[in-house]
C-alpha cells in the first residue's frame, strides 16, 4: 500500500506540471491573437482548462492519503 501511496503522489506531481505547461502554453498563445489556434478568446479561458487537472490531482492526494492510511 506504501508504494500505491508513492505512485499516487508522483502521479499528482507529474499532473501539476503539466497542467502548468498546458495552461502557459495556451494563455501565451491567447494573448498572440491565437495564430495557432486560429480563434480569440479572453485570457482567463486558458484558465478553465486547468479544472480537469485539478480534479485529477486532488484525486490522486486522496488516494495518496488513503493508502498511507491503509498501510499503517
């Protein structure tokens, strides 16, 4: 259960960082007039695409905390 525990946390700090460079990624190129994109939007769109990220990270802590739990 130990090792679930570390997998989880990993797991959640791997999804940190990508949701740091989704999220960069897309508010730098919202700000550029969305040439690559080929659209406009408001900056606080690339925002919204760090909800599902979060959702995954605050499930990983938990199932992080719970194995800990289970493994004492």
């Amino acid at each position: 259960m130990k090792k679930l525990s570390y997998l989880f946390i990993a797991i959640a700090v791997v999804l940190s960082d990508v949701m740091c460079g989704v999220v960069a990624y897309n508010y730098r190129d919202i700000l550029c007039g969305g040439m690559h994109l080929g659209y406009s939007l408001p900056a606080e769109a690339a925002f919204l695409l760090a909800i599902p990220f979060v959702i995954g990270i605050a499930v990983c802590v938990v199932l992080a905390v719970v194995f800990r739990k289970k493994s004492k």
